[in-house]
C-alpha cells in the first residue's frame, strides 16, 4: 500500500518538529522565485522559525520560472514540506512557511503576484546564470536571451529583471509602495548588482522608472550558506521512513547554516534573526569569504572530483594528498580578503573542512562543477587578481585553472560537453586550441566577463597554468598532484 502524501499535519510521529505557529493565521508577504532545494533549506527555514517566535503576514508565495514540477508538488502538499538535517543523526522537521499554492512556469500570474501591494519582500534563488546583468558595465547583457526577450516584450516579460521592473511600475501606477528586492544567489555585492540590473532595464523602457527606482527601492545584499545536496530517491526513502508519508517536495541539508543580510527593509521583515540570521550595515566581507573561501574551494573539489573519478565531496577531502590542496587553495583565498573586517580565515577554513567531511552529506562533484563560466569569476578569477595586485603567490589559483581547464579537454576529448551556458564556445575553445596548452589558457581567460584583465595578461599566472595544464595532459593529474605540493 503507497503511504499517504504528506498534506497536512496530522499522522506525524511524535519525534518530527513540526511549525510552532498557525499557518492559516498568517499571511503571505514573500514573493519568492526559484523553488529550489537551497531555498527549502535556507531562507523557507529561517522564515519557519520566524514565524513561530513572532508571527506576522510573512508567508511565502513560492514560484518557478520555468519548470512546473517543484510548485505542483508543494501545491499537492499545501505548501508543507520535510527538511532532513543529516548528521550522525538525521534530524526531521516539517516546515511550514509557505504557502497552500506556489506558481510554475507561468511568468503573467508571477507578474500579477509581485504586483500584489500584500507582498513586500521579492526574493531570488534563481542561480547565478538567469540574472543577464553585465557585471562589467554595471548593466543589463542584452545579449541573454531573457533579457532580449524583455527589452522585446517589457508588457509580458519572461526573466528576473523584466518581472521585478514591470511588477514596480504596477505597483507604481496603482499606488503601491515597492517590495524590497532581496538576492539570495551565490554572487558578490548580489543587492547593488541586482539592482544594477533592474535599473538597466528599467532605463530601457522609462527613465522616471529608474529614477524612482534608484530612489525608492532596496536591494539588500546577502550572504548565504548551506550546503544542500541535490534530492535523491534515499533522500525521499527515508524521509518517508521517518514521516510515515510520502513527500515530493522534501529536502536534505546540513546542520550548519548562515545568513547574513544587509538589514535596509523599508516595508518591513520577518524576525529572521529567530533562526540565526545576523543583521549587518555591510556584508561585503562575509560573502567575500565565503564565496572565495567555501564556493571557490568547492568548485576546485569539483573539477579534482570529475577528473578522478571521486563522487561525492566528502571523498576528496577523505583523502590526505587531496584536502592538502584544497586547505592551500582556501589560505590562498584568505589571503585575499578585507583585513580589519574581523573575520578569522583560518577558524573558517577548519570549519569548511569539518563541514566538508561530514559523511552524513552526499554532494556530489558533478553538481558543484555545473556552470562554471558563471561561478569562477567571483570565486577565482577576482581574488586571484586580487592577489597578483598584493603581490601573492598565485600559484593555487594556476592549479585551480589548470584543472577546470584539464577537464574541459578531458569531456572534448570523450564527445561530451560542461554542463555550463557557455558550453558550445568552450569546447569551440578547446578545440581550436590543439595542443596548445598557452593558447587554450589565453583563449578561455579571454571569454567576455570571465577573468579581469590584469589576470589575463599576467604572464606569471598564464605561464603557471599554461605549464600545469600541459602536465596534467601528458602525464595525468594523478601525477602531478603528486608533485603539486612538494615543489
Ligand atoms: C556550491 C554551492 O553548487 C555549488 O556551486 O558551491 O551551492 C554551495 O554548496 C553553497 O553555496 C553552500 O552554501
């Protein structure tokens, strides 16, 4: 017999926690895009516990862009779904914070919800490639495809940026004061470059818009962090085992989680702070070390992991050669951060190893390693540049290079392709390049927005790169970690 689908919250077992708060008491003041399974883990969370110590109308709205299938199965369960916190014990919770419906893949009801004055907070876990914001020019890339979807049809518009800047000018012409604008996504300064991006758009269709935009609405900037692996059938076994009910839209994470956020919400928050959120007038420091520190470190597990053959993070740092590497990649990278801030790089970077470790945690090295165009700028492109201008040894980040770059010869040389938006132009890359370790570095360094040119022309990191790539080809990567360390 097939387990009744977790709809309510009756029938649970006792040990599972379950909302401290009357959901249909609460109203909804969130207009969430992007339903993934970080956001289940993160933000929803930190709403749940919100909700129980001081209640208020903040429940979240939640919506997918594109796919359908997250909001149908939330709407399915009215918005109730499982967090299972893995440690040497699993730890299960029922979290409550959303609402009974969410949207899929329906951009005009999305609109149509960002320009209900009831919500006052829009936020974004939409990941690093839907945005289209030039982080160079500080505007929009007209060349993304939702972003030239926009600029074509800003009456229906498709993306992030023309949502959030048609949704204003509702709200706007109905006398609605604006939502505050929160990014949640893995990139530096993410408030002033989402901002950046929706005055770029704005700009494009009415130049009073942006003005009151520029004027009146707040792009908070945020770090995030919790490790959330990909949800797997065990993920769903055993949350079933645990709950006595079947649930489609469950998900798994680590103990640990962070939040920190610019605290500037004109029309109001939740009590995030109940859940451990920390309320700062500038986050730039944190999210510095954590994006080159954590992400950057983990974009090198990823590639290491995919070139041996490791699955799972926690099955690189088990190996000691290996988190040799990956510690001398995190102390390049706090070697790059804002002195005087205090932050402490080495307790961070135990941590990470800890947090790494954990064998409760499955994550895989093939999801880490997607997209990497869009995340090795901020995780190593600038802080390398960072360190040249310091004056630093780039050496880590030359290894870290050279490994991406191994791999992508690797999946042009089996017939595959990167999981990655810029796919087709790197394996174009790597072909035209042959053999030639130079020209392949210098070519893939030279992909608009990726690396800054200080980086680009640095011939000591390009000769270091170019040099390890070629020995990562001709005698494999086995053998050259084996001498990474000693020299
Ligand atoms: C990871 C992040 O997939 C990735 O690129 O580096 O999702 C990472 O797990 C989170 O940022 C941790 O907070």
């Amino acid at each position: 017999m097939s387990m009744p689908l977790l709809t309510d919250l009756t029938d649970l077992p006792a040990d599972v926690i379950r909302p401290g708060y009357d959901r249909d008491g609460l109203g909804t003041g969130i207009l969430h895009l992007g339903l993934g399974a970080f956001h289940r883990a993160h933000q929803a969370v930190y709403t749940d516990d919100a909700l129980a110590a001081e209640g208020g109308d903040w429940r979240i709205l939640g919506a997918n862009l594109r796919s359908t299938e997250m909001p149908q199965a939330m709407t399915a369960q009215n918005g109730l779904y499982s967090l299972l916190e893995r440690s040497e014990s699993d730890r299960l919770r029922v979290i409550g914070a959303h609402g009974h419906k969410a949207i899929g893949g329906d951009a005009a009801a999305i609109l149509k919800a960002a320009s209900d004055p009831a919500i006052r907070i829009l936020s974004l876990t939409v990941s690093e490639k839907a945005y289209g914001i030039d982080r160079a020019a500080m505007d929009i890339d007209e060349a993304h495809p939702a972003v030239a979807a926009d600029l074509a049809r800003p009456d229906a518009p498709q993306g992030v940026l023309g949502i959030i800047t048609a949704a204003l000018a509702a709200r706007h012409a109905a006398g609605h004061a604006p939502f505050t604008v929160l990014c949640c996504d893995n990139l530096p300064d993410n408030g002033t470059l989402l901002r950046a991006g929706v005055l770029g758009m704005a700009r494009r269709h009415d130049p009073d818009l942006a003005a009151r935009i520029a004027d009146q609405v707040a792009f908070p900037a945020t770090m995030v962090d919790r490790i959330t692996p990909a949800v797997t059938d065990r993920t769903l076994s055993d949350v079933e085992r645990l709950t006595g009910h079947r649930d489609l839209a469950a998900v798994e994470t680590e103990p640990f989680t962070q939040w920190v956020i610019e605290d500037h919400f004109p029309e109001g928050r939740p009590a995030w702070e109940a859940g451990g959120a920390e309320f700062v007038t500038d986050v730039s420091a944190h999210e510095a070390m954590k994006l080159r520190m954590l992400n950057g470190s983990h974009s090198l597990i990823a590639y290491l992991g995919q070139m041996l053959g490791l699955r799972y993070v926690r099955d690189l740092v088990a190996d000691r050669a290996l988190s040799a590497l990956v510690l001398r990649h995190m102390r390049a990278a706090g070697t790059t951060l804002p002195r005087n801030a205090g932050l402490d790089a080495p307790s961070y970077a135990e941590a990470l190893m800890d947090r790494f470790r954990n064998p409760a945690i499955a994550h895989e090295t093939r999801q880490i390693a997607m997209d990497g165009t869009e995340k090795l700028p901020q995780r190593w492109f600038s802080p390398a540049a960072d360190l040249l201008s310091s004056g630093g040894d780039p050496r880590a980040y030359a290894f870290a290079t050279a490994v991406w770059l191994g791999w992508l010869s690797e999946l042009a040389a089996k017939g595959e392709q990167p999981n990655d938006p810029r796919a087709a132009r790197l394996m174009q890359l790597v072909s035209q390049a042959g053999s030639d370790a130079t020209a392949l570095t210098a070519s893939v360094l030279s992909l608009p927005g990726l690396a800054p040119d200080a980086l680009v022309w640095d011939e000591g990191f390009t000769g270091a790169t170019s040099r390890t790539l070629a020995r990562i080809r001709a005698e494999g990567l086995r053998a050259v970690l084996a001498t990474e360390l000693a020299g």
